[in-house]
C-alpha cells in the first residue's frame, strides 16, 4: 500500500474532489482517476482527507536615506542583488514593507505537508516520509512497546500529512521523467498550455489557461488534444497543485503578486508544505526560505539554532531565495500558504546514508518543534507552562532580529531557481559540460570566490579563471551538483552574498552604506562569459 497524504478537514465540509482528468492515472498495475482517491475515512486520529501519495502519479510521456535598516526586495529580473535605484531594471525600498493584513504569527498553523521524492532518485526524502507513515501506523495502533519519540505524539497541535511527489521518476531512480518538476510551480507555468496551430494556421500559437478545464479554449485547440502528451512533470505539477493548493486563481492576485486569501479565493490547504531534499554538494544543512515569508523566516531562525546548539551540527546555513513573489515561485513548497525547504548534503544520488537522513530529520524536528509551541502559545495566550514564549526566545537569540544567511542570486535563465555561472555544454549533448569545475572548489560551498582565482578546466588542461561577472566576490553554492547538469534544472554552480535578515518581518537588510554597496556589486547577466 502506498504512502498516504491525509489532511484535515471541517466536520462541517466536504471533501474538494478535482476535476477528473480524461486520461488514466496509475498506482502501481491498477488504472484509476485522481478523483477516486479523495475520500473521507475514519481513524485513530480522526476524519482526514485521505490521498494516495502514488494515486496522482501520470503515464509518463516520451538616493537611499542612511537608517540602521534597509530593507531590499529581490526579484527574478537581471538586475544588482540588492540595487538602489529607481527606475530602469533595479528597484529598492529604504523602508520595511508594510506588515501583512494579517499577522501570520496570529494565526495557529494546523495542516502541515512532508513531501518527499520531488526529484526521484534523491531518496532521503522518501526514507523521511516512510519513516513518518511507520509513525503513523504506531500511533494509530496504540502499540504498548512504540518508542516514545513519535513525531504525533510529540507534535500532536500539527495535522500531519506526507506525500511522494514524483513517484514515476522514484521507481525509476531518475531525477525526472521529462523536466524538472521542482520548476514546474509558477503560476506561469501553471497557466500555459501548449496549443496547436489557430484556425488561422499561425505558427507557435499558444494561450494562457488554466490545465484543469483540460482544453481550455475550444477554437484555439484541437479536441483530439490528450492531457497526457503534455510532460509528466508539468501535469503532476497541476495534480499537486490542486492537492495542495490553491496556488493557481485566475484574478485572484494582488498588486504585489501574491494571492489575496478572502472569500472568493480560497486558502490553500496546506498551511505549511515541507520539501525534502537532498544534494550531491557539500552544502551541509541548508535551510532554504522565500524572502518576505515572516513565519518561514521566525521558523529558519528557530531550525538554525536548535540544529547547532541541540544537535551539534556546524554546517547550518540559511539559504533565502530574493522572490518575494509567491507568482514567481517556481518550486513545489510555493502551492502551500507557506514554503519550507532541507537540503542537506552530499550523498549521492539514489544512495541513503543514515547521516544525511539523520540531518534531516533533526531539520525537520525542528521545524515542526516551532511550529506546535507556537500554536500551544496561542491556544494558552502566549504561555507555555511557564517556558519563555518562542517567539521572545528568538529575540534573545538573534539581537535585532537579525538572522545571518546567504542570498541567492536572481535566476534570469530558463530551469533557474536562482542564478548561476553557467558552464558551456558540449555540442553533443546539452547535459554534458564542456568544462569541469576546478579542484580547488570541490567542496568549498558557501565560501568566496574572487576574480582571478580558478574556475573551470578544459579538455586541454586550460585553466579558466573567474572574470568577475557576477561581482567581484561571490559565494558558490550547489557546486558540481549532479543535478544542475540537467538542462531542464539550470546547468551551472550556484551564486550567493553573505546576508541578513529580519525574523519577524522576512525581508534582507542592511545597516551601512559599505554593505549596500558590497551587495550591489553581485550582478547577474543573461550573457555567459565562458562559452
């Protein structure tokens, strides 16, 4: 029996049943529709919306003012890592946002989503959330010899839901069946469907439509038009989407990109996604958050400390990605209310190692640590049996409020999360570097990288040295990451800035002219300078 993704629901309502899809979906041997695994059952634990993590699983196919804080708001456009200026492609704010209509510390989180197996062959995540089913089964059986640290009995404020992502890709031990799923969550993506040619017979005719209503625009597409020769990823991105989202509402977005939550645009269901992964590079712990997610950011401080201070671990970072955006987000974390993402590493891909699972799952503890002693101050008026509040907790912890991290550089290429120095490929195959990485920054993730100091190798043994496009000084990340030689992934070493943030509101600052500047030095262009 396959892994389960059961989520709360009001007594008071029904399942949301999705719309059918014409074509068959698979588990295992057995042909079935993603409709039929939406049903209401009866637990140890409760009514739950009950979901098979295998169930959606598709055939595949073949003048700034001088103030201690300034706050700087990322984006997916070329542009300096953190500009001041007006106008043109760069754009800053010299002042914090303005705080959410609703405070998100206000609001108790309840249904929390583990997925694992975004990318197949990255199994850790996959052993996180079998893990977490064994738990399950435990804890529904009242079993009299369970071990005592259960993840529902030590967290029993959290509705607790896991999924498998990409199921077709794991059995496989493939990263993906035809592309990236983890860049498959835009609401662009989402939204556009490739068309046959118009009645007026132009050339590369598309439209933009929600996948759901399956053809969209009859009188722009032909009827004979299958959801299933769309890629797999791309339609299991749709499927997950309508599990967990809301993400995708036609006209339901603000002026800032983000979803307006109000009567006609529902919430998502998951309050929380959490994805599981892990990395062939040397990145340690790297707990990976969007800018401008308060909550998130309050949880990545709270992980950050408990990882080192609890656990022992030294290699912790946080990782904040400059898309404010939840629109432009293109990873699968974005469907819920908020986006959590681990990334531990290296291991190998297809490989468990008990370590890395180890690192995980304390992340992960953490993370859901945070999350149940916030709503148990809620549902007690800020009191935790006499424990300081959380939340003061982390004020203590990080004076100001500020949080070390690293920022990501904008990503500006197709298949990017973030930017990167992209190696030429070779002309054969646009999966294989026509470059290798150099020695010296094997396993030097997170530190600097300068102008002049070596780079990429050649097949003739020439060396090629950093020539400074993307600052002066950089700190790489995800360096010779198996996965980032898929095309469809963004092929290239990471590029990041030493940063900070606020916790409590979730945006980059900085407090002197000196580091303004350095920052807005990390330039990321379109062009590549080592083809």
């Amino acid at each position: 029996m396959g892994l389960v993704l059961s989520k709360s629901k009001p007594a008071s309502k029904s399942p949301r049943l999705l719309p059918r899809p014409r074509h068959p979906l698979i588990v295992g041997s057995t042909a079935i529709s993603l409709i039929a695994t939406a049903f209401t059952t009866g637990t140890a634990s409760g009514g739950k919306l009950i979901c098979s993590a295998f169930a959606a699983s598709t055939v595949p196919s073949a003048g700034r003012p001088k103030s201690f804080r300034v706050f700087h708001r990322g984006g997916n456009q070329r542009h300096h890592m953190s500009g001041v200026s007006e106008g043109g492609d760069r754009k800053s704010y010299p002042h914090a946002p303005p705080l959410a209509t609703v405070n998100p510390f206000s609001k108790p989180v309840k249904n929390v989503v583990i997925v694992g197996g975004t990318h197949g062959n990255e199994y850790t995540g996959v052993w996180c959330i079998k893990s977490i089913e064994k738990q399950r089964q435990i804890w529904n059986e009242k079993s009299t010899d369970a071990p005592n640290d259960n993840i529902f009995s030590d967290f029993p404020t959290l509705d607790i839901a896991t999924l498998l992502a990409n199921p077709v890709a794991h059995m496989q031990n493939k990263r993906f069946v035809d592309s990236d799923l983890n860049r498959e969550f835009s609401v662009e993506k989402l939204r556009r469907v490739a068309m046959t040619k118009s009645e007026t017979h132009e050339e590369n005719s598309s439209e933009e439509c929600d996948i759901r209503n399956e053809f969209c625009f009859e009188e722009n597409i032909d009827a004979s038009h299958p959801l299933a020769s769309f890629p797999h990823e791309a339609l299991r991105a749709r499927e997950i989407e309508a599990i967990l989202g809301p993400k995708l509402i036609p006209d339901g977005l603000n002026s800032n990109g983000n979803i307006d939550y109000d009567n006609s645009n529902p919430e998502p269901l998951a309050d929380v996604v959490v994805d599981l992964h892990t990395t062939t590079a040397n990145m340690g712990i790297s707990l990976i958050i969007p800018e401008g997610d308060s909550l998130m950011s309050a949880a990545a401080a709270y992980v950050l400390h408990q990882c080192q201070s609890k656990y022992g671990y030294e290699s912790v970072q946080c990782l904040m990605h400059a898309l404010p955006k939840r629109a432009d987000r293109q990873n699968l974390s974005s469907c819920g209310r908020h986006g959590f993402t681990i990334e531990v590493g290296p291991v190998p891909q297809g490989v468990l190692r008990h370590d890395v699972v180890e690192k995980t799952q304390a992340a992960l503890h953490s993370l859901l640590e945070f999350l149940h002693l916030r709503n148990l101050e809620l549902e007690n008026g800020n009191g935790n049996n006499g424990e300081p509040a959380v939340l003061d907790m982390l004020r203590q912890i990080y004076p100001n409020n500020i949080v070390p991290c690293y920022r990501s550089a904008p990503a500006v290429r197709p298949g990017e999360l973030s930017g990167k120095i992209s190696w030429p490929n070779d002309d054969s195959n646009p999966n294989f570097p026509a470059v290798i990485i150099h020695k010296s920054l094997q396993d030097r993730d997170f530190e600097p990288l300068r102008i002049g100091d070596p780079l990429f190798v050649t097949l003739d043994g020439t060396i090629i040295p950093y020539d400074g496009s993307h600052g002066d000084e950089v700190h790489l990340i995800f360096v010779n990451e198996g996965g980032y030689y898929y095309e469809s992934s963004g092929t290239g070493i990471g590029v990041a800035v030493k940063s900070r943030f606020d916790w409590e509101t979730g945006w980059f600052f900085v407090d002197s002219d000196d580091e303004a500047e350095a920052s807005e030095e990390i330039v990321v262009e379109e062009t590549d300078s080592y083809e």
